[in-house]
C-alpha cells in the first residue's frame, strides 16, 4: 500500500480578502467555503506533542454550495504523521469518513485517548491546478493562507512538494516565511 502525504505550506495572512482577490486575478478558483470543528486526542501511551503526530475528528459545516464543493465527508477521523521535512508540512495522512462524530469520540475515550483541543476555524477554498488553496480565519489563533497537495508515494511526494514551492514564489509568498507549527500547536501555545 503507498503511502498517502499531505504536501503543505502555511503562511500567515494579514489581510485573507486581499489575498484572496490577488490569487483570483492570478487564475485561481473559487471553490466552497465552510467551517470545519477539529477535536483532537492524544494517545494514551506515548505523547504526540512529542512525536509530532496528530488524530482528529473533523466535522464540517457547508457554508456555501459551488459546483466543485469538497469531496472530503462531513465528518472524519484522521491520522497525521510527523512532518517529513524542514520547509514545509509534509506528513503522511490516512481519514476515513465517520458516520457518528459522538460514537466515534466514545470510541477513541474508551480505548484510552483524551481529548486535547477543540480548534474552530472558518475555511474558504482555491485552486489552482492541483493545489488547494485555504484561505483560514482561526478562533483564537489567527489568519493564515495554506496551500496543498495531496500525493500518493514519496516519489510524488518530493515532486509535489517542490512544485508546491515553486507555485508559492511564483504567487509572490517566500517559502521561508512559512509556519510549521498545527492549529492545534498554535491554538496551544496561544499564539
């Protein structure tokens, strides 16, 4: 089975309706907007502070309708591994579709996971070819602009991600002011 990678790189954003415009006149798609509630849980044997890992669920809420609205289920479960590299947020990522958010938080409670955060944020999508665009306002955090790929094996992976790079600086953000840290990190530490 081939590894699936979530190819990120988020950026802060001082002004999303600015930037937003700027990526529409540069070619993007305006896609749906929504928000989206992620509970997430920390393992009961080992810490995921420390091994950079992540376990979520996820429930959305559709804001907008749009012909290319997210093909993503209305809530899910999700597992992120530690990022893979320096410059980006590049990790592996497994998400199933959940029938029951309620159930499936008894579940991982039962099974000895503690819920750490619940992080609230509302999402508006972009595209530009295979790059996904969100344009994020997050309760108590901040403003950003994340830009993804989603790559199936680590060949793709490393191509995907330096064509990521390469669309960023070509849209005028620096790669290096990107910030690596989750919601979840930056919802935690209070920035």
């Amino acid at each position: 089975m081939s590894e699936t990678f979530e190819v990120e790189l988020k950026l802060r954003a001082s002004d999303l309706v600015l930037a937003e415009a700027t990526l529409l006149k540069m070619g993007a798609e305006s896609l749906n907007s929504e928000v989206q509630s992620d509970v997430y849980f920390n393992h009961p044997c080992r810490s995921f502070e420390e091994t950079d890992e992540a376990v979520r669920i996820r429930s959305r809420i559709i804001e907008s309708d749009h012909v290319a609205a997210s093909a993503h289920p209305l809530v899910e479960l999700t597992y992120k591994g530690p990022k893979v590299d320096s410059k980006t947020k590049t990790r592996v990522e497994y998400s199933v579709g959940v029938d029951d958010p309620v159930k499936m938080t008894e579940i991982l409670l039962s099974i000895g996971f503690r819920e750490v955060a619940t992080v609230v944020k509302r999402r508006r999508f972009l595209r530009i070819d295979e790059t996904t665009i969100s344009m994020d306002d997050v309760k108590g955090v901040g403003s950003f602009i994340e830009f993804e790929v989603i790559a199936t094996g680590k060949d793709e992976m490393v191509r995907a991600r330096e064509e990521l790079l390469s669309l960023v600086r070509e849209l005028g953000f620096s790669p290096e002011d990107s910030v690596r840290e989750s919601y979840l990190e930056l919802y935690l530490s209070g920035k």
